[in-house]
C-alpha cells in the first residue's frame, strides 16, 4: 500500500477523495480547498456549448427578423 497524499500547506493526509482539513487555528485549509473545489466538476457547461448556442439563437433571431421586418421604431419615416 502506497503512503497517502499529504498536502503541502497542512502537511494532513490530502485523502481520497480529496477532503477539508483544518489548520491548528481551526481555519479550514486554503490549498485543500482549492484541490477540493478543482476536484468537483464544473456546474456551467464550457464556453464554447454557449458560443454554439448563442450562435443557434442569432440564426433564430435573423430568420424571424427577416421574415416579419424591422420593428416600427426602426422603419424610416
């Protein structure tokens, strides 16, 4: 069995999964928090699902803006 993960900072068992530890002062463990937070998977999907998606909806918008026209505010007078 291989020796745990310690964390640098703490110098506690980094566990697995990844945990909060402590410091002495009660503080939780900035880099275990970090590698905790780097661990979790994401909760918006990445940016090019919402580049693909934006470009869906401008298609969306500039065929019904051709099909009805410009609003009234924007015709000439």
């Amino acid at each position: 069995m291989s020796a745990p993960t310690l964390c640098i900072h703490c110098g506690l068992s980094a566990g697995n999964p990844p945990r909060l530890n402590r410091l002495e002062d009660g503080r939780v463990c900035p880099a275990c928090a970090d590698r905790l937070l780097m661990s979790l998977p994401p909760v918006l999907p990445a940016l090019g699902q919402f580049e693909e998606a934006s470009e869906e909806g401008d298609a969306e918008l500039e065929a019904e803006a051709s099909e009805y026209g410009p609003p009234e505010y924007d015709r000439p007078a």
